[in-house]
C-alpha cells in the first residue's frame, strides 16, 4: 500500500465522507479515511441511545451533492441517518479508502520533506502530503465530575456509548443531564421503566418539534423532481435563516424565541412549581435550544421525577442530592455531553518548525474561517474553531468548508506548491469575529460547551449561514503563503 498519500481525513463520520465524496468529484482519488473505529459514521454511529434522532429538518441535515428523497419523517433518527452516512459510502465507492483501526496519536509536519507525518498506535506511520482533520467535536464523551463516581455499584451508560443488551424494564433509572440528548432519552425510557429520575443542574428552553412522516407521494415527487427536493431544502434554509436574528444575536427578538418557548412550557405543563422549576433563566440560545414536544410530558409521567436538587455524590446504590435524599438507582444514566476540545487539538499536532498547536490554542482554539491555521501548511480542519451554528444545519457549514478545502488542496496538488494561510490575514479575522460574538446570546451569560473556562468562545460563528457560506465560497490564495512543494528534499526512510 503507498503510504505517502496526497490527502490523509482522519475521521469517518459526516465530515470525513462529505471530504472524500467531494475529492473524488475532483478527480483526486489518492486519499485515505483514518478511522479509529471499526465502520463508517462517527457521531451517528456512536449516538444510538433510544430517541436518538437529529433536531434540524433531515432535509437540511444532508449534503446538497448527496439529496437523499426517502427520508421518512421531517426530522429522522439516528439509525436513518446513519444509514444514510452508510448509503453515501456505497454510492461513492468510498470503502477501499477507509483505513479502520487507524487511531491517530500524532500528526506532526516535516519541514525537510513538506509531508505531513501521521503515527497510530498499532499501524505504521504514514505520510501525507495534505491532512484534512474531520474528527468532529463530539467525538469523546464526557462523565462529570461528580464524587463517588465509581462508588455507585449499579450500572452506568453514558448516552454516546449505549449499552443495548441492558434491559430497562422495571429498572429504578436515574438520568443525568437535560440537554439535546438528555431531553431525546427521557420519553423513551419512561416507556418501560419501573421508574425515572431526571437529574437537572439547569433548565433549558425548549421549543416544540413537530414531526410529520413524508408520504410515499412526496418522495416519489423528489425522486422524479429534484429540483422540487432542492426547492424544499431551499425553503427549510430560509426558514432558519429568519429565526437567526433572534437566536444567534442577544436583541429584542430573543424575546420572542423566548415568548415561544413560555408558550409551549405552558401549554404542556399544567402545574405551575414544575413550570417554575423548568423555566430557564439565562437567554434563549445562550445554550443550545432544545427542539422537543415529548420532554415535559414524559416528565409528567406517574413514573417519572423531576429532581432539581443539586447532586452532592453518587452512593454504591444511588444518586444523593444536597439536601441529604438518596435516590435508589438501578443503572444511571449520563446524558452529560461530551469532552470537547476547545483549547487544545484532538490528537497532537505539530506545525512548521516544530510548534505545537495545543500551545496555541491553549486560551482558545483561533483558525483562518474555521478552515486553516497559520503555521500549519496544508492541514485543514472541518468544524473546526467558530465555525458552529446556532440556528441552522452543521451539514450546511460543512458542506461550505469541504469545497473550500477541497478547492485548496486540488489547486496546490495541481501546482506541486505548499498553502500556508498568513498569520495577518488569521488575526484580523479572529480580532473581527471576537468582537461579532460579544452581541450574541452565546456570549450573553450561561455556561456551555460553546466557551471556555474563561468564557472564551472559540466555537459558534456570529452570523448568518449565508454570511458563513458565502465567506468560503471561494478561496482567495492572497490569503495564503504560497511556497513550491519539494519532493526531493524528502528525507531517506
Ligand atoms: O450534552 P450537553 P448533550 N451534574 O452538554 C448536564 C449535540 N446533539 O449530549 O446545563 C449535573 O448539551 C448539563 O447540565 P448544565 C448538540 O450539538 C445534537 O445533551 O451544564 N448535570 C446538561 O444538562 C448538543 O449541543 C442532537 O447545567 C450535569 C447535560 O448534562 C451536543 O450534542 C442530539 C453535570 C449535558 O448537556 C451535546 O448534547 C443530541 C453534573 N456534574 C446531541 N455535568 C441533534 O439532534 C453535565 N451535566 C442534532
């Protein structure tokens, strides 16, 4: 196998397929996917807690080059989903470029060769001329710091890893967490268990979602009609679009976002303490907004609690809250996110001369439009630093960075010359983008996945899709230092 790769994606999952369906449109067939994992699909493959499903319309949440007409209901589930990621492998043809068991442990770039260097834990280095870093953010799951953690002697699943082989029928369960997984797990579990305990640090708005199955007729029109598929996919954009004013940006309209979310709090929830208890007090898409109509009804449920209690540790057979309750558990369930890297790198990255990226990004990660980061030639990253929406489709802004990554690559391989985006042009654009997200409701005052410690944000862009899009629509190579690609220079192995 040539282990000098022209284009090396490390991670399998949306990000990672979308890179190589869109090489291969380019012609460039000289790549490989490095997937740690044993099958396609990252997020979609890991997230398969009952309820899992997508709170963008699936319409949207699909790549416009791979239009997918059967999607089954407005917003689908995980396993159709993931199907659909597994669609995309077949259809391209991308199976002979996936390399499983391929987890990455350094990636380190060679001044003397140009290449970038990529080591593993139980594979053999390989070089590559470009490094396309897709392994998303929600890749490595997070339990919480909460004493007594391996005291508590029942069973623990963390959402992103479900256990199915436990039987929750009749089980005591206890869940913490209620956010955009948390809020999917609940209604589900109250179905079959004895009883459910809904651990809550801090309500979220929640804003209802209404489901409704495609019918076989409108797939049939999408199948023979693309255009009319495009046109639907067009109108759910503009749709997000309108709500952006009110969601990304801190104004009167957050208001309104917020009226909505009182709205259905009310309408599905009769008794007013419970109300009390689930009524944020921060402002509507500081944190994520939660896209649900079977939460507060589940919640209501005869066999389900809402404990409000700030947790003070686990026991061997529960969960005791501050005020000195210990509520029994058979298993526990943690709906508490994930570990995301917002001031360091998912693996070590080592840049031109030997600078480490993980220093860099210590106060908070800062990259070229999410895409490039000066010092580090011919690596680009998907999703990476504020490039997250807070109103919109991931797949849109992906879909965005892909071919402007996509257009990179093939214009240095093309020319044999190296891309390195100039420090100014990085800077400046950092300096603008943190002054946009102080007037936005992520920088408004709650604590999320979006900020830092320090309240840093390096995650959401403070805009439009239309504005993220249209930002990458092209790359402008004045943006880059643009040096020859020296093969021979390459050191003997
Ligand atoms: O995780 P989260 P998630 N004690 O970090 C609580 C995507 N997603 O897995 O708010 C008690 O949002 C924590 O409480 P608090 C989506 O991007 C998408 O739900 O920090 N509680 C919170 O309630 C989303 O944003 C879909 O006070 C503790 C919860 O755990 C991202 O995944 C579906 C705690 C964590 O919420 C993450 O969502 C699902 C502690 N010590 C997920 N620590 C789609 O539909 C944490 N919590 C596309």
């Amino acid at each position: 196998m040539n282990q000098t790769l022209n284009v090396a994606i490390i991670g399998g999952g949306f990000a990672g397929i979308g890179t190589a369906i869109r090489l291969k449109q380019k012609g460039i067939e000289d790549f490989a996917l490095l997937e740690r994992g044993t099958s396609a699909g990252g997020t979609w493959r890991d997230n398969t807690y009952p309820g899992a499903a997508c709170d963008i319309p699936s319409r949207l949440y699909s790549y416009s080059f791979a239009p997918n007409p059967d999607w089954s209901h407005t917003y689908s589930g995980s396993a159709e989903i993931l199907g659909y990621i597994e669609h995309m492998v077949e259809a391209f043809d991308l199976r002979p470029h996936f390399r499983f068991g391929h987890n990455v442990t350094d990636v380190r770039w060679n001044d003397a060769t140009s290449l970038w260097d990529i080591t593993f834990d139980a594979q053999p280095t390989m070089h590559a001329r470009t490094v396309v870093m897709a392994s998303g953010p929600l890749a490595n799951v997070s339990f919480p710091a909460i004493r007594g953690l391996d005291t508590f002697t029942g069973h623990k699943i963390h959402s992103a890893r479900w256990d199915h082989d436990y039987d929750f029928t009749d089980k005591k369960v206890a869940v913490i967490g209620t956010g955009a997984s948390g809020v999917q797990i609940v209604p589900e579990l109250v179905k079959v268990a004895k009883s459910v305990k809904v651990f809550q640090r801090t309500p979220g708005w929640a804003l209802p979602r209404v489901n409704f199955e495609t019918r076989q007729t409108t797939k049939d029109l999408y199948r023979r009609f693309p255009t009319v598929q495009t046109a639907a996919r067009k109108a759910w954009f503009w749709g997000h679009e309108s709500v952006a004013l009110g969601v990304v940006w801190n104004s009167p309209l957050t208001r309104v976002v917020e009226a909505v979310g009182k709205v259905h709090l009310r309408r599905q929830v009769a008794d007013p303490w419970l109300r009390r208890q689930l009524t944020p007090d921060f402002r509507a898409g500081c944190k994520r907004l939660l896209m649900t109509s079977e939460f507060y009804p589940a919640l209501q449920k005869d066999n389900c609690t809402l404990v409000t209690w700030p947790i003070a540790t686990l026991a061997p057979d529960g969960i005791r809250t501050v005020e000195g309750i210990e509520h029994q558990a058979d298993v526990i369930v943690f709906a508490t996110g994930f570990d995301v890297c917002k001031t360091g790198t998912p693996v070590p990255i080592r840049g031109r001369g030997g600078r480490v990226l993980a220093d860099e990004w210590s106060g908070g990660a800062k990259a070229y439009k999410s895409v490039s980061v000066a010092g580090y030639p011919n690596m680009y990253f998907t999703f990476g630093p504020n490039s997250g929406p807070g109103h919109s489709s991931a797949l849109v802004y992906m879909e965005a960075q892909i071919d402007y990554l996509v257009d990179a690559i093939s214009f240095a391989l093309s020319r044999d010359v190296v891309l390195d985006v100039r420090e100014d042009r990085q800077r400046d654009y950092n300096d603008d983008l943190q002054k946009r997200l102080q007037h936005t409701t992520w920088n408004s005052g709650c604590s999320s996945w979006y900020l830092t410690e320090d309240g840093f944000n390096a995650t959401m862009f403070p805009g439009f899709a239309t504005q993220y899009v249209g930002q990458l629509k092209a790359v402008d190579y004045d943006d880059y230092a643009v040096s020859e690609y020296r093969p021979l220079s390459r050191s003997p192995r």
